[in-house]
C-alpha cells in the first residue's frame, strides 16, 4: 500500500440478544465516543464518516453520528451484508490513504431482531437468489435457514472432499466459548462441551444449532489517520493497517457447482493474495486472526483459504491445537462470531477493535503473547470478502 494508515482508536459496547439492548443510535453513538476518546481526538479533527448497518432506514447513519455532533461532513451510509463493518473500514482507509481527509470514522451497528437471517423484502428479487439455486442443485430443497444452508452445504462439501470426522466443526464451538469467557463484550461465555454441541438440534448438514451464531445487537467503531496526523496530535499511531482488500466473486462462485466457493472460499484466497502482495507479510508471521466464523464450518473453511494451514489440513490444525493459545496462530480470541455475537454492521468493525487492543497489549486475560502481526477476515454473501492486516510498529 502507498499511504501509511493508522487505527488510533477503537471502541464498541457489549453486545446483546435482541430485545436486551438499548436503540441503535444509542450503541452506536456510545461506540464511537468510545473510539474519539481512545484515540484522544476531537470530534472537529474528523473529516468523514463511514456507518455501516445492514437492517436500518437510510440515512441512520447520521442519526448516532448527529448525536456526537453536526459538523456538516460528509456521512457515507454502508451495506455490504456481513461484511459492513470492514467495508466501511476500507472506506475509511482509503479516503485517509488518499489525502482526501487526514482522519476519518468507520462506524458499524446493528439492532436485530430474533430469529434466522431473512430478507425483509418480498415483492423484488433476491439478492441472494443465485446462491440459493446452486445450493439448491447440491444439496435438495430445504426449509432449514438461508444461510445455514449455505454454510452447512459448504461444510458437507469439505467433509466428503477431505473425507473428515464431522466433529471437528463441533470443536470450533468449544473454543469460541473458552476464548469469550474472557471477553466481557461477548453474548455467550459459558462452557461448552463438544457432547453438547453435537447433541443440540441438527439445523443442515453438519450444523448443529451450537455451531451457528446468533443474531446480535451491538455497535464498534474505528478511528484510522495518517501517521503524520497521529505524530502531530500526539497519538497512539502504533497500529498500522498494512495492507487491504475488498473482494466480490467470479463467475467460479455460480458455475463450479461447488459450495465451499459459493460461501466465498475463492474470495478469501484473492483477498489474502492481495493483502500479502500488499504487506510483504507471510502467514507464518500472523500469530493472532480474528476470523469471520458465522458458522464453525466456515472457520474451518477460512483457515485454509487464508494460508493458516495447507488446503484439506484444518483437522490436522484443529487437532494440534494450533488454533488456540499454545498453538501456531491464536483465532478468534475474541470468542467470535459464535460466542461474542453477530450484529452485522458492526461485526468488522469489533474484529478490528480485537486486533488493535491484541497489537497494543491491551487484550487483558485474551492477550496473545508477543502480538505484532494480526490479520483479520469479514465474510458477507452476496458478496464481498474484506481482509487487512495490521502491524504493530515503532509510533
């Protein structure tokens, strides 16, 4: 990348089931007062906004942001799915690496409602259509949820491809709930067994209810400037972005028939292509990844199309516990989607508020020793992958 770009503050709320936490506009506009104050920059300093939300009314972006205060810059409203929160992160990022503004905001919240994902429109086409129909063709007719049986189908692909022990999805699960017991934002932070997990009720292929995130409420934001802004305002600038990519499928998505790339393998492979082409950074150098596990299946598919562990090796990696503290690269020390939650908008955004608190060495009882290269990956179907890679360097 040419600019240098620094995250010099984060900031997010806990997240809640829905029903149990306050408006959007409130966790969002707490988020990012949070994330003004942790990078100790005045609200007048900031020269635009990127707000991420996937169920809203337009324009909701600058009902939380009118909150902080009305300066009359521009407000840039985002969705791109799952995959919101970094999309707007890459906005940010690229409006700062730019020159067009010294420092900006990528604010990402959601307030949801119980239940599986749908779409709320019934009179227009789906956007999602196309990636129904191949799963369609796959797996047969279902009535399980959307998504489940995307990712569920892509779970039965890599299952029957690699010829794995389907319980090794169920010990994503059993990790996710030991790193967020330490994680006072996440939703879920009690213990599970694998026993358990594999008992709760099957939703498709797979998947058992246990290795599906919930739907959340929550908000997180992120500060990002250049390094020259951070120098002269006195600023934390030790997080820097290294390299970033917003990818959208290809024609492979819809015509290979095969469901591991309808849910974005193939996206992830570019992505991390692009990041590490940008960066110079090797995956042997990541030591912590905070990863977009919307479903355990997905984890295990991520790990491998990010070059954590060679392609049709995850159990092999799952097994070593090479995926938890002790292991090769800490994944989702956060508890991630599964146990911290899932409100779409803001999910990227608390990845990277995770990531710099990891660099910084400001994790507490989640603290992956040593941190210095993270590396981070935002799914959403539809579709867009966003991966970045931050370095911790000297300020």
């Amino acid at each position: 990348m040419s600019g240098d770009v620094r995250v010099v503050g984060v900031g997010m709320v806990p997240f809640a089931k829905p029903g149990k936490s306050e408006s959007y506009d409130a966790m969002a506009s707490t988020a990012l007062r949070a994330a003004l104050s942790d990078a100790g920059v005045p609200w007048s300093a900031v020269g635009q906004v990127y707000a991420g939300y996937v169920y809203g009314d337009s324009t909701s972006g600058q009902r939380p942001v009118y909150e902080v205060g009305l300066s009359g810059i521009p407000i840039v409203n985002v969705n791109n799915n799952c995959a919101t929160g970094s999309s707007a992160l890459w906005l940010a990022r690229q409006a700062v690496e730019s020159g067009v503004v010294e420092c900006a905001v990528a604010l990402g919240f959601e307030q949801m409602v119980p239940g599986a994902l749908a779409s709320v429109w019934g009179d227009r086409p789906d956007p999602l259509g196309r990636f129904l129909a191949v799963v369609d063709d796959v797996m047969g007719p279902s009535d399980a949820p959307m998504a489940a049986r995307l990712f569920g189908g892509a779970g039965q692909t890599y299952v029957d491809r690699y010829g794995v022990d389907p319980s090794i999805f169920a010990k994503v699960s059993v990790k996710a709930r030991q790193h967020a017991a330490n994680n006072p934002f996440a939703v879920f932070r009690d213990a599970v067994t694998e026993q358990r997990v594999l008992e709760s009720p099957a939703i498709f292929g797979p998947l058992t209810r246990l290795q599906c995130c919930p739907p959340t409420c929550g908000a997180a934001a992120a500060v990002v400037c250049t390094a020259e802004f951070a120098q002269r305002h006195g600023l934390d600038g030790r997080v820097r972005i290294a390299g970033q990519s917003l990818v959208t499928d290809t024609p492979a998505t819809f015509e290979s028939g095969d469901l591991m790339r309808v849910v974005g393998y193939d996206m992830t492979v570019e992505a991390i292509r692009q990041v590490q082409e940008q960066s110079g950074i090797r995956a042997d150098e990541v030591s912590v990844v905070e990863l977009h596990d919307c479903f355990t299946t997905n984890e295990v598919l991520t790990y491998e199309a990010l070059g954590l562990t060679p392609e049709g090796t995850a159990e092999k990696f799952i097994l070593a516990g090479d995926n938890t503290y002790g292991g090769r690269v800490v994944t989702n020390p956060s508890g991630g989607l599964l146990s911290k939650g899932h409100p779409l908008g803001a999910t990227g955004l608390a990845q990277c508020a995770e990531l710099v608190w990891q660099l910084r060495g400001q994790a507490g009882p989640r603290q992956v020793e040593g941190a210095r290269v993270a590396l981070q990956h935002n799914l959403g179907l539809g579709g867009a992958c966003v991966v970045t890679a931050y370095e911790a360097v000297d300020r």
